[in-house]
C-alpha cells in the first residue's frame, strides 16, 4: 500500500481542524440551531447532507453563515443531476460574499434510485457526467470563465467574480477516488470501512494525483459515531441509520471489494457495522478518531448514531470534537 503522510501535510494544524460534524434535522430552523450551537461547543466545520427533497443545503448555509463566525461548512454532497453547474455556481459566490473562505462545496452524482426514481433524469456514466461537472464548477468558480462543450454541458459565459471555492467529489469506488485524485480539492467518502479507504480508497486517490502531477487532495472520511457501550442497541441503532446502503448497488458492490458482501436482499452483516462504527465513551470514542487520523486518514466527517438519546449525544459529540 503506497503511503500517505499525514503528519507533514498537517503540520502545525490541531486535530480538532481536521475534524467535522454533520448536522441534520427535521428543518432549516433546527439545522441552524445545531450549527451554532457547534460553533460554540468548539467545532470547526460541519457537513450537511443533501438528501433528494429535503431542505436546501446552500440555503441552510446562507443563513447559517450570518448567525456564525468562523466555523466552515461543506456540503456531502449536493447531487449533480438536478442541478445545473452555474446555478450551483451562483449559490456559491452568493455565500462566498457573506462569508469568504468558509465553504466547501462537495458534489456528486448520488444514486440510481434517488436520481432516476424520484427525479426522472436518466443516469448514465456518472463519473463522466461528475468530471464535466467538475469541469464546468472549475472554470467558473476558479478561473471567472468557463468554455465548455461536451458531452452534458454545452456552457459559455463569464463569471462576475471569482471565489476559488475548494471542490470536492463523492467516491466510493475505486475509480472515482482516482478521479478524485485527479480533478478535485478532496474525496468525500461515505459508509465505507477505514480499511477499505486505507487499502484500497486512499492509493487510487494518490495514484490519480500523481497521473496529473499534482499533489495528493484530502481524503474526508465519513465515520459514523456512536457514543455508547451497549453493542446491541448500536447495531439496531446503526442498521435503522446505515441499513438502506446495503439495497444500493454501488454500496454493494463497495461492501463486497471491503470483505463484507451483503445479502442478496441487501441486508449488511453485524461485522460491517462494527467495522463502520466508532463506539464506546467519550475517551474511547477520541482516541479511535486520534488514531483515524494517523493513520493516513487526512480528515473525519463523522455523523453521530443516536443509540439512548440522540439529541445529548450529538451534543456530547459536538463537545468531543470541540476539545480535540
């Protein structure tokens, strides 16, 4: 396995900076609230998800922003088929002006169900249609133009303003963290066991970099969170959660590569919930994350598993990463 040292790229950057929470709610009102009240417990970036009808991230975002300081957010992921480039690009700059420099916007092409089950937009070769995405996303957002005529995107126009926004891509299979090693400014991964990312993910990401002559983007790993010690009720807890990944083909497919094959109704085995789970008390629960991010890991996106009470434990969570 090719090497990755994370101790010189983050140099002097405490382990908290390299630490996110993801927030989420039954609506926009509640989400903020989470977000500030992470910023005060000491949490330096959170993460939303955009699920497919579920409120806006950039919008949470907008607002969020002017009841905060300093603390970052990102987006894993905003979908790419629903929403056309410049107008995710538009979203962009507005936030950049109330905020610069504390988005991160992550994108990816989701999946098959979400995509042509509940929107209708066929979905066919989604690494190539994220790649022009990308492409487009790029030249706007870094470069003030963007000239592109392929096979999605048929987009020319000039830009007002530039924001240099870091763009980073969902990845899942091996090929999409070499074309994330390629185009983008981070990997976001999702459900996937530390070993797959270190064995597997982690050298093609390294290996799309070097293809293009570029240094290596960050790795942000999603490591689902839960604190408690009572085994039975994290696994209920983390199938309820987690479960519906195993009926998603590229999941699947990701599980098998991982050693952890699913059934075939899509049911995912106790073995790979333990193998995704960080649990156990606060002390356990941050030192595991201590050695995640030695590991080769360059930054955690971890999302709480309410087992007893899931409100307190997100926010014992938020107080765990605060004091990292």
């Amino acid at each position: 396995m090719q090497q990755h040292d994370t101790s010189s790229a983050h140099a002097g950057v405490s382990l908290k900076e390299r630490v996110g929470l993801v927030v989420a709610g039954a609506d926009a009102k509640s989400i903020i609230a989470q977000i500030v009240a992470a910023e005060a417990a000491g949490v330096r970036q959170v993460w939303i998800t955009q699920g497919s009808l579920a409120s806006d991230s950039l919008t949470l975002f907008a607002v969020a922003m002017t009841q905060t300081s300093s603390i970052r957010m990102g987006t894993a992921i905003v979908p790419t088929y629903p929403r056309h480039p410049l107008a995710l690009v538009q979203q962009t700059l507005t936030i950049e002006d109330l905020a610069p420099g504390r988005l991160r916007l992550g994108v990816g092409p989701s999946h098959r169900p979400v995509i042509e089950g509940v929107y209708g937009i066929p979905m066919q070769t989604p690494l190539a249609h994220a790649r022009e995405y990308v492409e487009v996303l790029r030249g706007a957002l870094w470069d003030g133009k963007v000239d592109v005529h392929g096979t999605f995107f048929n987009v020319k126009a000039t830009l007002p303003r530039t924001s240099r926004t870091p763009i980073l891509i969902s990845a899942l299979g091996e090929g999409a963290f070499q074309m994330a090693g390629e185009i983008s400014d981070g990997a976001i991964s999702w459900v996937c066991p530390a070993p797959y990312l270190l064995e597997r993910a982690l050298p093609a990401l390294i290996a799309g970099a070097a293809k293009k002559g570029r240094p290596a983007p960050p790795l942000v790993a999603h490591i689902p969170v839960a604190l408690s010690t009572d085994r039975p009720a994290i696994l209920q807890a983390a199938r309820q959660q987690l479960g519906y990944y195993g009926k998603l083909p590229f999941y699947a497919s990701m599980f098998a590569q991982a050693g952890f094959p699913v059934a075939e109704n899509g049911v995912m085995s106790d073995a790979l919930f333990d193998s995704l789970v960080v649990s156990g008390d606060e002390a356990t629960v941050a030192s595991r994350v201590k050695g995640l991010l030695t590991s080769g890991l360059d930054e955690l996106l971890l999302m709480p598993i309410g087992v007893a009470n899931p409100e307190d434990e997100q926010q014992r969570l938020a107080r765990l990463i605060g004091q990292l």
